[in-house]
C-alpha cells in the first residue's frame, strides 16, 4: 500500500540551534512529495531523513521570511543536480515573486529541472482551489502575519467503498462489480442496481499546513477535520504577549485553532529558541486539545486514510 507520511525536517524559528534546524518539512503522498518552508539546511535534513531530492513534486512556501524559504535555493539547484525527471510546480504568494525570483537565481548553475512556478494572489474570503489532479485538491487560504502569508490544505477526493454483504445482497459478483464501479450501475435480472445501492461513502484524507499567523479564520478553515494539523505553536502560554505582538501563536492558540476546526491531530512545531525543550507546550496544548504531538527534528507522523 501507498504511504502517507508526515516528516519534519526542521522544527525551529527564526534560527537554527543546535537541537532544531531550520523549517522545512515534507509529506508523503502516496506515490508524489510536497516539501514545505525550506529553510536553511534543509538539503541536509533530507539527507538524514533518506529523502531524495527527486521525490520532491510540489514546493510550497507560506511567505517570503527566511527562515522559511532561504533554502529553496539549495533545493533547486539540487534538483538540478539530480537531473530530477518529473516537473516540479512551486506555491507561493505572487507579492514574493521578487524573492521567488532571487533564490531561484541564488548562484551560477545549469538548470536542468522543468520547475514550474505558480505564484497566488488569494483574497481574504474563504478557501481558495489553486491545484487540482485527479487524485487530490490543493487550498490555500490567507493568514495573519505582517507579511502576505497563506496557509496550505491537501485533500484527497472523497468517493464510495463497495459493500460486499450489499454486494451479495444484490447478485453482484465477478465482473458485474468493475461494470458497476465504471458505468455507476449494473442490471441484475429485471432489476437496476446503482452504485449507491451497494455502496457507502468514503471521505478523503486531509492535511492542514499552517506558519507564522495569529489564531484567525484562515487557520481554523485550513484545519477543518483535518486528519493531521501541522501549526506553529512558537510560544507558551507565559509569552503570550510576544506571541500576539509578533504575529504568532502559541500552543494554546494552536490547541484552540485544532479544536475549534474538529481537526483529528495536531502537531505543534516552529518552536523559539527561548525554550529548551516542549514540555511546556504539550501541557498546554493537551489542557485543550487531546492529541497533540510537538515534533522534534526527523520525527514521522503517519496520516491515516479514512474508514
């Protein structure tokens, strides 16, 4: 089977330390890779977490502050490299094409991947579709930093799981279901069975990716019955104030954008450099929300697949 897999390749803010690497973080999706906010040193980290640079399909960039895309041009050019076969679409706010523009052009090499660059201009109102396959679909939302900043939703396209006990029920057996399953129904004797005789609905998988923002409408839209939430929880409770001055969130807003969403899982990550470990984080986080997770370089979490 496919994996679906969440891996965090750098869990700290604004700077490195020893423990934490810069942000960057990358999803399995079943046969395609999505590498978010490469920070500085992500290369690296790809490297300890076994990961290719070729498995990477999509890049998505929330905003244009270091710490969150100064490695895309390492990355390129590592693609490049690599002679990467597939094309490589990039996410990002159409304000940062300037910087977009820079680090894509960081340094003398020969470009050799077919990179494909898909700047948004979202508007403030909703969810916005900005990639769709046939397979999943890609939200981008807008958040609450100084700077244009989007949050990022993958969803997998929901659809119906056969029966067998329905099946049964109904004669259907053998060849009859792959007729059932590509012309929506089937006749059996004098009767006609449709898919939705025999079948329940199946809903898709969800994956919410969201930095640097205040708790506002746009997070909350984002996590809505998200199997696994991914948010930034820089701060704890006791530094609200830097949190809400700076335009971030801390763990409790984290748990409370998590649970105001019905998300299924949050993973708190982003963490400042003040903090020697998240402990902290964790008692807050679950003193709201009960399934939190706060990440630590390289660590793996799997994204279920509905029932």
């Amino acid at each position: 089977m496919s994996v679906r897999e969440f891996i965090a390749l750098g869990t700290g803010s604004q700077v490195p330390t020893r423990r934490r690497n810069h942000n960057g973080y990358f999803l399995r999706w079943d046969d395609e890779g999505f590498l978010f906010d490469p920070g500085e040193g992500t290369q690296r980290q790809m490297a300890y977490g076994d990961l290719a640079a070729s498995r990477i399909h999509r890049i998505f960039i929330t905003h244009f502050h270091g710490d969150h895309c100064l490695g895309l041009a390492g990355v390129i050019q590592r693609l490049s490299l690599d002679r990467c076969d597939h094309p490589v679409t990039v996410h990002y706010p159409a304000s940062g094409e300037e910087f977009f523009q820079r680090l894509r052009f960081a340094s003398i090499y020969h470009p050799c991947v077919d990179l494909v660059p898909a700047p948004h201009r979202v508007p403030d109102d909703g969810l916005h579709l900005i990639a769709r396959t046939e397979k999943y679909s890609i939200f981008a939302h807008r958040l609450d930093h100084p700077v244009p900043t989007y949050g990022y939703r993958i969803e997998e396209h929901g659809g119906r799981r056969f029966v067998p006990e329905l099946l049964r029920a109904q004669g259907i057996a053998g060849p009859l279901v792959g007729e059932l399953s590509r012309e929506g129904k089937v006749t059996v004797g004098d009767r006609v069975v449709t898919v939705e005789d025999v079948s329940v609905a199946r809903y898709g998988s969800a994956v919410a990716f969201v930095m640097d923002t205040r708790v506002c409408p746009g997070a909350v839209a984002l996590a809505r019955d998200a199997d696994l939430l991914v948010m930034e929880a820089t701060y704890t409770a006791e530094d609200q104030r830097l949190a809400d001055e700076h335009s971030h969130a801390s763990a409790v807003d984290a748990a409370r954008t998590a649970r105001d969403a019905g998300a299924h899982h949050l993973a708190m990550t982003h963490f400042s450099q003040r903090y020697d470990d998240t402990a902290q984080h964790v008692r807050e986080a679950l003193a709201v929300f009960p399934h939190v997770t706060a990440l630590d370089d390289l660590a793996r979490v799997a994204v279920p697949r509905r029932r």
